[in-house]
C-alpha cells in the first residue's frame, strides 16, 4: 500500500503543549499539534475531469494559449475606432458588416465606419472601441453615436484578459469545486493529475450499540455515529471503509484496528476513548502505535485519542473520537476535517468563521471554547443573527440537524449578551 511521508516524532510534537494542563487543552494548542504531525500522502493519478469534482490538484493546470485568444467584443454594439467619436454632438459612421461569435469578420473597417458586433466577436484589427447598441440610433446603414457615452477602448476584451499562455490556471492543491472544472474545460483539458483518494476506514466502539435492522436490546441504541461519520467523509470525497460496531473486547478490537491500518490511510473511531475500565479500545491504541490521549476544554467533545498506528509494514493515521453523537460531529470538524484535507494534498487553512449577531443571551466561563448549535436569522436591521435550538445536550443529534451551524464561544470569551457579535461557523460549505 502507498505510504504517506514520514512524518516527525509524535512526542516532540506534543512538546509544544507542555505547558499546558494535559486535562484541559485548549482547542488550538491540538490543532496546532494536528498541523504539525499530519503529512499528505503523495500519490498522484490522473483522471477525467468529470471525474476530478472534490479532489485535490496534484499539479498546475498551465494555460495552453491567452484566453481570450484575441480581442473581442464585451457587448452587443458596434465596434469602431475610438478616435471617429465626436467630442460634442453626434459622430455618424457608416456600418460596413457584421461580426458574429465564432465567424470572424474579414473586412476592412476604414475611419468613419464601424461594424455591427455581438458579445464575444472578434474585433476587427483597426478597430478598439465598442459602443452598446442601446446608445446608438440607427438610420439606415448609418449610426447616430452621441458624444459622452462612452470612452475610447470602452467594452473591448483584450487578447490574454483571463489568462496569458505559460501561467498557472489552477495551482497544485487546489480542492476542485465546480467553477474550477469549468475553467479547466475551458483550457481544453481534459484530463487533470490529482493525488489519489484518501482511504478512510471507520469503526463504532460499544457493547451497547446496534446497527440498523438489529433489535434494541434493553440499554441499548442505535449506532448513529458511523452514518454521521460516512456521510461526512463522503462529502470530502474519501474512500471509506465501514468496519461496522466492534465490541469493548481488547482482541476484537485489536483485530479491527489492524484491518483498519492495513487498508487505510487514516482511522476514525469513536467511542471508547474516556478512562471508563469497559473502554478497552485506549489501551489497544496505545499498544498499536504512538498515540496520545487528550481531555480538551472543549464542550462537547472533550476525550479525544491521536497519533499514528502500526501493523505488520502498514501504517495509518488515527482519531479516537468521543462516543456522543453531537461530540464526533464538532470534534470531527474541528480537528479530523482539516487533516484529511491535508493528508489529500490541500493546504490547511481555518474554518470560516461569520460574524453575527447575539439573538439572546449565552452563558459561558473562560477557559474552554463552546459550540452552540445555532440557527440563522434575518434581523429587522438586516444583519443575520443567531439563535441557539435549545438545549445544548451532545447527545441530541437532532439539535445538530434543526442547526445551520455553530456559535463558536472562544476559550478566553465570557459570557454573551443578546446584540452581542459572536462567530459562527456555518456548516454549508464545510466540504
């Protein structure tokens, strides 16, 4: 299997945090420890581009030819030399053709004509100005242009305006969304070179747990967090392996953990990663590889397992999430997004973070960043405001569905009053 690049030794990296309570991290010092240890894996494919959507550029899409290819028209008008408008009055010029996108006109436009244009048409060679059609009177084969419409070189489109032959259109990283496959189609290409898919696998820990289609035992639920976990992997676009829920048994677990590592690039698990003595799944990370197990000031999401294990010549990336629903979400889009993304060959960049308005008021201490499950509102000053969807529990996932995204509350900020400006992070776009 591929192998991602070495990446430095865990324990120096955790050295950063070593001035910190190892109960209580704040939420940026983990990050900023993801960031250092995660290294992309660095295997490259080139595919269709119809195929490309959602992977990562694994090298420039250089620009074959200026685009545009020559100068044309920005309006639907009549093109003419900038120099036959009049200073004053009215300047009339005799039209000589017509241009069309895609048929060139082959005439000559002398001075004191001009030629009819359509938006995008070649400008004829003597010719640097376009005057839209709505500023000019017609009479006949002449045309009445009034002085102070318009400027010499108005709405004429130089050759290379876009893009100049030799540069790069789209740069290696580059996540592709759908405008970027358009302006690769554009350039003619194609095929792209992207890195590979990430292989993701992923797994439930609990006696307690049940997939669907299972009977519910008494104390028993559903397994919600392995649907949460595919669907959110799927909208990165990774491969993914669903290992299924694995009991709090050390050897099943220690066998689930190795399918995973040899078949995956990273690991997800969640549940299993408190001091409880049932939880079995910590200890067997530990024997598998480095990995350190942090208590975050975060609510929710505080448990949370990180390093690198080992098995046979495999090796993988591993997150140990909490076992609450609402928890593997926040968790996963604050520490496992943005190392996925780099693990595809995208650089790690921050949430997007909007400033928005308070719609009441939120309590809160120092010393732990909060995620408030939030809705959007239009306010009647017309700024968006956010309004929390009740209680707060991280084992209410359908307060996470009801929300558009979170109220982040930072680990210094206090409490909140309403028409306070607080972030929030909105979970459309959150790839």
């Amino acid at each position: 299997m591929d192998q991602p690049l070495a990446p430095p030794d865990l324990a120096q990296v955790v050295s950063c945090v070593s001035g910190y309570d190892p109960n209580a991290l704040p939420v940026g010092r983990v990050q900023e420890v993801i960031r250092r240890f995660v290294q992309p894996v660095r295997v490259a494919e080139r595919v269709d581009l119809r195929a490309a959507l959602g992977r990562v550029l694994a090298e420039d899409v250089i620009v074959p030819q200026d685009v545009p290819g020559h100068d044309n028209s920005g309006m639907d008008g009549y093109a003419l030399r900038g120099a036959d408008l009049a200073a004053d009055g009215s300047a009339v010029l005799r039209t000589v053709g017509t241009g069309l996108a895609g048929h060139g006109f082959e005439g000559d436009v002398p001075a004191g004509c001009c030629l009819r244009i359509m938006t995008g048409a070649a400008m004829p060679a003597s010719c640097d100005t376009v005057v839209p059609q709505e500023f000019c009177r017609v009479e006949g084969d002449r045309v009445r242009i009034p002085a102070g419409v318009l400027r010499q070189g108005d709405n004429c489109r130089p050759r290379g305006e876009d893009l100049l032959a030799g540069e790069a259109a789209l740069q290696a990283g580059k996540l592709l969304r759908p405008a970027d496959i358009g302006l690769a189609a554009s350039l003619g290409a194609a095929e792209v070179m992207v890195w590979r898919k990430l292989r993701v696998a992923f797994l439930s820990s609990g006696d307690e747990l049940r997939s669907i289609g299972q009977t519910l035992d008494e104390g028993c639920v559903y397994d919600s967090n392995r649907y949460t976990l595919w669907a959110m992997l799927q909208r990165l676009g990774c491969e993914v392996l669903d290992l299924g829920v694995v009991r709090d048994d050390p050897a099943a677990l220690e066998t689930a953990l190795r399918q995973a590592c040899e078949n995956a690039d990273a690991v997800i698990t969640s549940g299993g990663v408190s001091v409880s003595e049932a939880d079995h799944l910590r200890r067997v990370m530990a024997t598998l590889g480095d990995v350190v197990f942090w208590r975050i000031a975060m609510r929710p999401g505080r448990p949370m397992a990180f390093g690198r294990i080992e098995s046979g010549a495999h090796s993988a990336m591993l997150f140990g999430l909490p076992g609450n629903p609402v928890a593997v979400m926040v968790t996963f889009y604050h520490f496992v997004r943005e190392a996925l993304l780099h693990m595809m060959g995208a650089p790690m960049q921050p949430l997007p973070l909007l400033p928005v308005v308070a719609q009441t008021a939120l309590r809160k201490r120092p010393g732990r960043t909060e995620y408030q499950r939030a809705v959007l509102e239009r306010r009647p000053d017309g700024r968006l405001g956010a309004r929390t969807t009740g209680d707060q529990g991280s084992g209410i996932l359908r307060s996470m569905s009801r929300a558009d995204g979170f109220i982040v509350l930072h680990h210094e900020q206090d409490s909140v009053q309403a028409g306070d400006l607080v972030d929030f992070l909105p979970f459309e776009g959150l790839v």
